[in-house]
C-alpha cells in the first residue's frame, strides 16, 4: 500500500526519511493538525526532546482514534524554534520511525503561541 521513495539521481536525504511516500489509490487518510509538546494536564516540559515525545504521543493517540499507529504516518512536517532543538527533536523521530521511514520536513520558526514551546509536529497517515 505505501512505497517509500528514495530514487536515484537525486542526493540521499541528509537524515532517516524518504523523498516521498506513495500512497495507492482507496486508502484512508489522516490529516493529524500540530501538536505541541504539552501534557494533557498542560505541563510543558523545558527540553526539545521531552517536546518531541509528547507531540508524538499526542500523535498516536489521535491515530489510535482512527484505527491507525504510528506506522501509518507517510508524512512528518516538525517545526523547532532554535538551532540547538534539531538533534533532540530528530532523536525522537528516529527511534519512533524507523527504516523505511515516512517523508518529513524540519524547519526552524520564529516561535509558537507560548514561548515555552520548542516543538510542533503535524502528520499526515495512510491506511
């Protein structure tokens, strides 16, 4: 149902995910909106890292509603406030997705609504 590609000719990506993912024809999609690393008890960790986990948590519990796990996700959009939060915030996604490894996108923003806020993850699953 999904095929990862990485083709040749174009440069290997720079950390563990594909080009793009395939989706055939007749699956369901999620459209999963951004988490932010905070508890359901509104408790909001210092660390990128410990961001990083609750949003994906976030994530599996809202898949989870769908039918679905982490394993659907075909695509991964993460934003990060800061340099220095890239390689927390990769650590996570790595250990949760492993080869073959969903599409994603990391970019660095100016900031969130709360400026505790280091991370925000959004997905998109298919199943």
């Amino acid at each position: 149902m999904l095929t990862h590609l990485t083709p040749a000719g174009v440069r290997a990506p720079f950390a563990a995910y594909s080009h793009a993912v395939e989706v055939q024809a007749g699956a369901r999609l999620v459209f999963c909106s951004g988490q932010l690393g905070i508890s359901p008890d509104d408790l909001v960790p210092e660390t990128a890292e410990a961001q990083a986990e609750l949003c994906f948590a976030a994530i599996a519990t809202i898949l989870a509603a769908a039918g679905m796990t982490l394993a659907n996700v075909v695509r991964i959009n993460a934003y990060v406030t800061a340099r220095e939060h890239m390689k927390p915030y990769m650590a996570v996604r790595d250990r949760l997705f492993p080869s073959p490894s969903p599409a994603s996108t990391l970019m660095i923003v100016g900031g969130f609504t709360r400026e505790a806020f280091k991370v925000e993850i959004e997905v998109v699953a298919a199943a």
